[in-house]
C-alpha cells in the first residue's frame, strides 16, 4: 500500500506569519485528500522560534486528522533554529526528498 | 502628538541611553548586613548551646527550629538584597543615536480577561489603544477566557470606533497613497512589456550560439557582417573581424580544447555609435588572464601558437575575461571608433544610429543587473515585485484593525491551563504576530508612555554596523500600582517593598521576576524557551502534542505561571530588566475573601514550582539566581514557624514555662543587640517606603500564617489546585469565618494575659519580669494579628 503524500516547497522567511500560511496550504492540501505532507525546507533561507512554533501547531493539526507530516531539506541556519529549539525531538526530519523517499514511500 | 511628547521628556537628562547604579544607601546597608548576620549567628549559637529549657524540651525545640529558620531566611532574603540596582533610562523616541520611528518593532498587547466586567476592560483597552506609539506597529487582543458576548461586542465597539479616529484615517490614508503609487507604477510597467519585447526580439540576432568546431568560422563571420551597420569604418570593421576570429580560435585551442565539440559558444555582439562590444562565452575551466599576461609578455617570433592573444590585444581597446555566475567564461572584447557621418546620407545612417543608442541603453539596464538574462526578465521580475508590494499593501490595509478579540474553545475533560494557556493560545493562534508582547491583567491601565519607556531595554546600538540590534533581554517588567487602595490600605496591597529593594535586588543578580501583568516580553524568548520545554515534555509523552498551543510559551506547570515563565527564560540563558517606574495602575481586591484568595495561589503555586521545576536543580541557572527563587519558595514555609511563635507566649501565661533558660540579663545581651541590627538593616533596606506601609506588610507576613500552612499542606498532600482569577469587584460581606484561628490565636493571647496577670496579682508567680517580657511579647503579637481580624468587616466608606 502507498500513502498519498503531498510535497510543499516553501521559500523565502519563514516566520510567524509566513508559517502560520504555510499551514493553512498543508491543511488544504490534507482536505484535498493527502495522507501525509512532506515540507521541503531547501528553500528557506531564514527562519525563527514563531516559525517553528506554527509547524508544531500545524504538525498538531495534522495528527488531529490522523495524518503525517515530514520535514525535509534543512538549510544550516534552519537546523541551527530546529537544534536550540530541541524540534529535532518532535519532527521526523530527513535530509531530503530522496532520503525521505528511501525511508517513508518505500516502507509503506 | 506635542502634548504626549511633553509628557514624554525625560525628566533626567542622560548622557547614555541606559544608565544602572547602585540603589542610594547601599553601602551602608552592606555594612549592617554583615553586622546582623554576625550578631544573629552569634545569638543563635548562644541559643543553641546555653539557654534551651532541657525541661520543656517539647517547647524548647519547636522555638528553637522556628528561630534557625528565621535566620536563616533572613540570610536569604539579606543576601537577595545585596546589589539592589536602579536603572535609567531615554524613551525610545529619545534613544541617541535615534531609532527611526519606521523601524519600531510590533507590539501585541495582550488583555487578559476571565470573568471582569466590561467596563473594566474597556478602560484598559482604551488606555492601551491610547500607547504613544505608530499606530501600524500596535496591536491590543482582548484575550476572552471567559468567552463572554459583552467582551466580544465591546472589542468590535472599540475596534470600530479606533478605525474612524484621526490617527488610523490618517495611516489608512498614508497605506493608500502609497498603495496608489504602486499600482500606477505597475500599469506603466506593464504597459512598457510589449515594447521591450519587440526590442529584444529586433536586438535577438546580435547573438549567436554555435558548436566547438572550427568549420563553423565562416558562418560566425557571416553572422557578424551582417550586423554590421553603416558608419563603422572599414578599417574597424577589419580589426572587429579579426579579434572575432581570434577570440573564437582562442575558446577551441584553449577553453574548450578537452571538451566535446558540442559544447556550445555563445557569441554576443553590440554595436553602439562609438565603441562595438564584443562577447564570448566559452564553458572551460576558469583562467587568469590578467595574470597570464603579466607574466607572458613576449612572444617568440617563430613560435607555432600562443600569438593570438596579443593580436587581441593589439587589435582592439579593452579585453577583459572573468567567470560569470553561471559557470561560463567570458570574453568581453572593446573596440572603439569615430563614427563615419558624412559619406553617408541621414537616412541611411539614421536608423543605424538609433539602434545603437538603443543598443547602449539595452546593454547599461543588462550591466546593471548581471543576474538577469534579459530585459523581458528583469521586467517581469519587477512585475512580480511590485504585485507582492501592491499585495502587501492590501493586506495592511485590510489588517488596520487594531483591537481584536480572541477566545479559545475550552472542551471539557481537557486540562486549560489556566492564564497560560489563555495567552499560550493568543501566541500561537496564528492572528498575533508582535515582536514583542505586553501583558496586562484586564484591569491594569497602561499610562500613554509604557512603550517608550520600557521597549530601550531590548536594544543595543551596534557601532559595526551603525543601526540597534535586539539583545539578550527576555522581558521588562515594571512594578504593579494600584488606584483604588484605600486610606490606611486595610489589605496590605501596597507592595513598594517588593516593587521596590526586592525586585532591585533581584534585578542586580539578573533574576527580576515576571509577575504576569505590566510586562513587556521578546515573543522570541518566549516562543524559543516554551518549544525547548514542550520537546521535552513531547520526548516523554507524545499525546501532550493536543495540548502544545496551551503549554508551548509561557509555564503551565504551576498556577503562578508567571514566576516559573521568568525562570525557564532565565535558565536559557535569556536577561531580565525590572524598570522601577510605575507605567499602569489597577485595582487591587478590596475585600478580605478576594485578598486571602490571590495571596493563596502565590503561596500554593511558588510551592508547584518547587517540587515541579526546582530552581536548586535546574541546569543552566546562576548560583545567585537559584539563591533568588529559591528564597522566594523557602520564605512560604514560614507559616509552621510563626504558629510556634505565636504559640510560645500563651503557653507561658497558662502554664509558666518558657522554652529559654531564662529571660535574663544573658538573653538581654544576645538578643537586643541582634534584634536592633536587624530593625536598622531593614530600615536602610527599605530607605523611603513610608513606616506605616511597612508596619503593614509584616502585620500580613505573619497574620497570614494558616494560609502558608494551607498552601504547604494542599500541595505537598497532592490536593487538587485550583487557578482563581482574582475578583476585580467587590465581594461585599463580613469574613470572620475566614480568620478563625488568627481569631483563636488573638483570644487565647489576650486571655492569657489577663490570666497571668491574675497569677501575678495572686502571687503565684516570683518573677514579674518574665511576665512582663512575654506580655510584651504578645501585645507586639496581638498589634500583628489586628490587622487581618479588622479587615475581615472592613467596608469602604463610601459604598462604591
């Protein structure tokens, strides 16, 4: 079995509200019938602790549908903020598309 | 605005933006700290080893028990106090060099409301709407927890009405100038799209891509003479065509002399009325050729290769070859020339004259922005770049609102957490985006200046780099007034002594506390140590993920979020200012029921911290911070000890015995001069809080003794804590009920004296001196428990 999983490529500055966008694309993408989203981060290049915040309340929306989300494509600075902020504990991170694709699509 | 900027001035001038020194009189109180702390040990060790009753010892220990920690807390609290520090500080309208108003940060303020009535909260609003501040930089949030349609009706009232004042029209009208400027701007742009295609289409054949093969020489030298234009000389033409070739052999032997013969050359040409400029893009390897022909100059004569550079040299004015962005080499070749009018008629040369010109402005928009492959591009890109502007510009003005609304839905079964998650809420709701977030209790009325006067603290001017940075600094807080205390403050409310030496004193070992209301704090700092805590919790139960928009920022641990919120930031490493400037009043519970309440949840929720998040064993504090709260836990357990106190002069009365040896000549001498010090430090502690207050505050230190063993008992025996929001109304009523064992404790002293006075008038008793020391005693205890029996049928005199 496979699970539909969506690819959202953000780019820019990812902060407080530009996140809080971002997650209103994942829960419409989740409308539109994605078992899971995969956020490709390569193309953030700065990015704060408002930013993270909204992923854990998107990631936290996300599973209140019983859904997934993956994060992908950390740039330095976005692992730097990930690593201060201990999320490297709550998301499942990979280095990128294919590694994710190795991991997730292939095991399912 | 002049009128604000008057209230504004600062009244001391300075000569830097912030200022901090040493409270006044510190020395000297140094200087008696270290005296008390001799003269207590000094008595406490005479207690301990000379003077306890072995024959009471059931008295004797509690007292003695009672006495050590005393002293003890009040090495803690004299410690805590050691570097009380004041600070100084410009308004932030005032900051040299100064911070462009444009480029003040945001600031969300949040009003946190539960159950107040809406004229309470409309006044905060109000006054908070009121800030001196860019309207377009401040936002107020009514944070509903009690989801009440009189709050939500009020918000939208305010909103409407601040969106039709003169500030907001006046920034509406200032969005919408500068939103029509964009847009005009746009039409012209596109308006420009057509031309410039056609433009670059006429110029498209002054470029050429061809294989790396030398039999497609001809067809690059067709190519070029059939751009050539009139009014080129011939003998230019001539040294074009040559340096052409040259440069084109130059990429096959060289650059791309190890690549496949596919590998494209793209050749440029412009031809302005004065110079021609020349193009080779080769793809090899890069090539110094600045240094290449430093150390080549001569050539030999006879030599098979290697002449072709310096035919290019010799053959054309300027040649320069760099690598571009892409990974290609370019060649650029520079001929110039004097253009040949007259032997040929105007409308021949004409159109080849403002093709060049067309040429030169082409070629300057290119050299301008290297990045971008043509000017059809660059167009384009500014299209998009001013739709985002004009966009943006949209969004402002649809997001001129300046006072929302915001309840969260509370399902039942679930835990809330209380203020903090009302808050916790707000922040991660996704409608709050402030860098910085000031919050108030509904009732606490902002003065116009608490921006100015507290934001400075988050900056630091940067003299590298010439403009302010953020700095370390997690928040500010100012000190809690209130507006209401009546005369003579029946309850005690009036807090300069913590407002005051303790905040200072905590200030100075940077771990000013954060009291939930009347502070401004980095919504980074906050967001930034709630995600580090809510990982750790995450790591041990991930279903505490339903809960992260409650528990994500400030504390939810406890019940004084507050105090555990300052901590945690703390422990990150973040700074605290406490700015001792009052900046908002409100109102105090002026009832003894809504004072024991709000005075119980300080106490049970600093003892949650203690056993949930132990500032002794809490990684990344400060020796002196963990000294600081931890004094503040420590200080709760006085209740036990002061029972004891209280406790020891009625038993004497009723039974004559005394848990000392004697009170004689010896205890005199131990305790009066440890006893006077003692007095004299706290005097030149608290250097300018009125006596009277003073006397207050130690009356309810010790009067509210029940509710510290209260508080203790109900968390340590795991009783279910209730979060009760403090009334801001008046709950009118009379409230003996609530101080029944101060009562007990105030009757049984009187009666004991009245007692011990009849066993001396009967001669029972020899000594009158013990007698008289412990009546002493109990009057000083008697005048303490007062306060608390008086204010339970208090009622203010003029029926609010």
């Amino acid at each position: 079995m496979t699970i539909a999983v969506k690819t959202l490529e953000p780019v820019g500055m990812l902060d407080g509200a530009a996140a809080h966008d971002l997650k209103n694309q994942v829960l419409d993408v989740m409308r539109q019938g994605a078992d899971g989203v995969l956020l490709n981060l390569a193309g953030i290049t700065y990015m704060n602790s408002s930013g993270i915040g909204a992923l854990v309340s998107t990631f936290k929306a996300v599973r209140e549908n019983d859904k997934q989300l993956y994060i992908c494509g950390l740039t330095d600075q976005v692992r730097m903020i990930f690593e201060l902020t201990k999320m490297d504990r709550v998301f499942n991170l990979y280095a990128d598309v294919a590694d994710f694709q190795s991991k997730v699509a292939t095991a399912n | 605005m002049s009128g604000a900027a008057a209230v504004l001035a600062d009244q001391v001038p300075l000569k830097r933006n912030r200022r901090m020194r040493l409270r006044d009189r510190t020395l000297l109180f140094r200087y008696l700290v270290v005296v008390n702390l001799i003269l207590g040990g000094w008595y406490l060790y005479w207690r301990v080893t000379q003077s306890i009753n072995g024959a009471v010892l059931w008295l004797a220990i509690p007292l003695l028990a009672a006495e050590i920690y005393m002293y003890f807390g009040g090495v803690l609290f004299l410690v805590g106090l050691w570097r009380p520090i004041e600070r100084q500080v410009r308004s932030l309208g005032q900051l040299m060099p100064p911070l462009p108003r444009d480029q003040y940060p945001t600031v969300d303020v949040f009003i946190t409301c539960y159950n107040e009535p809406a004229d309470i909260v409309e006044q905060t609003a109000l006054a908070a709407l009121a800030l001196d501040y860019p309207v377009t930089q401040l936002r107020v949030y009514i944070l509903d927890d009690g989801n009440s349609p009189e709050l939500r009706q009020l918000s939208e009232r305010l909103c409407l009405t601040d969106l039709q004042s003169p500030p907001l029209q006046a920034a509406t009208a200032a969005l919408d100038a500068q939103r029509n400027a964009l847009v005009a701007r746009l039409h012209q742009v596109q308006a420009l799209q057509q031309d410039i295609a056609e433009v670059e289409a006429a110029l498209s054949h002054h470029r050429l891509q061809v294989p790396s093969r030398p039999e497609v020489l001809p067809e690059v030298m067709a190519w070029f003479d059939q751009v050539r234009p009139v009014g080129v000389p011939d003998s230019v033409w001539l040294g074009c065509q040559t340096a052409l070739g040259e440069g084109f052999d130059n990429v096959l032997c060289h650059a791309h002399r190890h690549l496949p013969a596919e590998t494209p050359i793209d050749l440029e040409v412009a031809i302005l009325n004065h110079v021609v400029l020349l193009r080779l893009w080769d793809r090899g390897s890069p090539f110094d050729l600045e240094g290449h022909l430093l150390t080549h100059t001569a050539v030999d004569d006879w030599a098979e290769r290697g002449r072709g550079l310096n035919i290019l040299r010799q053959t054309v004015d300027d040649l320069a070859y760099f690598r571009g962005a892409d990974d290609r080499n370019c060649l650029v070749l520079i001929k110039r020339y004097a253009p040949q009018r007259q032997e040929t008629p105007a409308h021949e040369s004409d159109p080849y004259q403002l093709l060049g010109q067309l040429h030169s402005l082409h070629q300057l928009l290119l050299l301008n922005q290297p990045e971008q492959p043509s000017v059809t591009a660059m167009l384009k890109a500014q299209v998009q770049s001013l739709q985002a502007d004009i966009d943006r510009k949209h969004h402002q003005l649809a997001d001129m609102a300046r006072c929302r609304y915001i309840a969260r839905v509370k399902p039942q079964g679930r835990p809330h957490h209380a203020k903090a998650g009302n808050i916790n809420h707000a922040l991660f709701s996704g409608e709050t985006h402030g860098d910085f977030v000031l919050t108030l209790d509904a009732d606490h009325i902002p003065k116009p200046q608490f921006l100015q006067r507290v934001l400075p603290y988050f900056f630091e001017f940067n003299l590298d780099r010439g403009q302010y940075d953020g700095n370390r600094v997690a928040f500010v807080q100012t000190p809690q007034a209130f507006y209401n205390l009546p005369p003579g403050d029946p309850f005690g409310h009036d807090a300069h002594l913590f407002y005051g030496p303790i905040q200072q004193g905590k200030d100075g070992m940077n771990s000013a506390f954060y009291t939930g209301t009347n502070a401004i704090l980095r919504r980074e700092a906050l967001v930034n140590m709630g995600l580090q805590h809510f990982a750790t919790d995450f790591a041990k139960d991930d279903q505490r993920l339903a809960e992260f928009d409650l528990i994500g920022g400030l504390s939810s641990i406890s019940i004084t979020e507050d105090m555990n919120t300052a901590m945690r930031l703390h422990s990150v490493g973040w700074r605290s200012v406490y700015h001792s400037e009052v900046l908002a009043e409100g109102l105090a519970p002026d009832d003894l029921s809504s004072t024991l309440k709000q005075k119980l949840r300080w106490a049970q929720g600093t003892i949650q911290v203690m056993l949930r998040d132990n500032p002794l064993l809490k990684p990344g504090l400060s020796f002196w911070q963990r000294l600081q709260y931890f004094q503040t836990m420590y200080s709760y357990f006085v209740g036990f000890f002061i029972a004891v106190f209280l406790a020891s002069p009625i038993i004497f009365f009723f039974t004559g015995l005394i848990p000392v040896d004697s009170f004689g000549p010896q205890f005199a001498l131990h305790f009066v001069p440890a006893y006077v010090v003692n007095r004299l430090t706290f005097v030149a502690a608290s250097w300018g809080i009125p006596l009277r207050e003073l006397w207050r505050n130690e009356q309810y230190a010790i009067a509210l003794f029940p509710l510290y063993i209260q508080a203790v008992w109900s968390v340590f025996t795991g009783q279910p804590i209730k979060f009760q929001v403090t009334p801001k109304q008046r709950q009118a009523g009379v409230y003996l009920g609530l101080v029944r064992v101060q009562l007990v404790f105030f009757g049984l002293t009187l009666a004991g004296m009245l007692w011990g006075l009849v066993q001396l008038g009967l001669g029972h008793w020899s000594d009158p001196w013990v007698y008289l020391i412990n009546s002493l005693w109990a009057l000083y205890h008697l005048a303490l428990l007062w306060v608390i029996i008086r204010a339970a049928w208090w009622q203010p005199k003029t029926p609010i």
